[in-house]
C-alpha cells in the first residue's frame, strides 16, 4: 500500500440511515461546524481513544510497587554475567573491541571461508 504525502486527500464516504444522519447533522449544529467536519473530528477522537488504549499498559498499584520495589534494590549479577563484563572490560581496555563497517565484516567472513576451505 502506497503512503500519502500530507498534500493528499482520501475521501472517506459512509452511507447511514436518515435518523443517523440526523443525529449527526443535529449535532454538527450545535458545534457550529459542517457534517463533514463533525464527522471527522469524532472519528479522530474515537480513533486516538482506540490508539491509546491499545497502546497504554495498565497495572495495579500492587505491580507498582513490586517494580518500584526491584528498581530500588536490583539483583545482584551472577557468575556468568560478571564474567562477561569482565571480558567486555578487557577488550575495551585492550582496544580490541571496536564498532565494525559492514565491508569489515564482510572481509573477515570471506577469510573465515578462506581458511575453513584449505
């Protein structure tokens, strides 16, 4: 599906019973807008409830304070985790560590092939 530039225009047509019509209309009166604008300011409304419903996580206060509960006293890392920040420590001290371009490794996968392939 092709994105539209914010110049473009997607007409939206509804077709509704005349009593809906009416209400619609009655209410667009009141507003002192156009059908038209009503419509679409109410559909927007309806759509960003929608959105934002979806898109919030609620919790209870009991999950609350059980998060604030483990920000305030994070577990202590074990074993494997100290030990890889020790390594990830040592290659940066040591210079080894460093971010790698695409071509970089690339080049390193075609000499991994090179040596494998002897």
């Amino acid at each position: 599906m092709a994105m539209n530039s914010m110049a473009d225009n997607i007409r939206i047509t509804a077709q509704v019973s005349d009593p809906m019509a009416e209400k619609l209309q009655a209410a667009a009166d009141l507003t002192g807008v156009s059908l038209d604008d009503f419509v679409i300011q109410a559909a927007l409304e309806k759509a960003g409830a929608i959105i934002d419903r979806e898109e919030t996580i609620w919790y209870s206060r009991e999950d609350a304070e059980w998060l604030i509960g483990l920000l305030d006293s994070p577990a202590q890392p074990n074993a494997k985790l100290s030990q890889a920040f020790e390594r990830y420590k040592n290659k940066v001290n040591d210079g080894s560590l460093r971010e790698d371009t695409e071509g970089d490794a690339q080049d390193r996968k075609f000499q991994q092939r090179q040596r494998h392939s002897r």
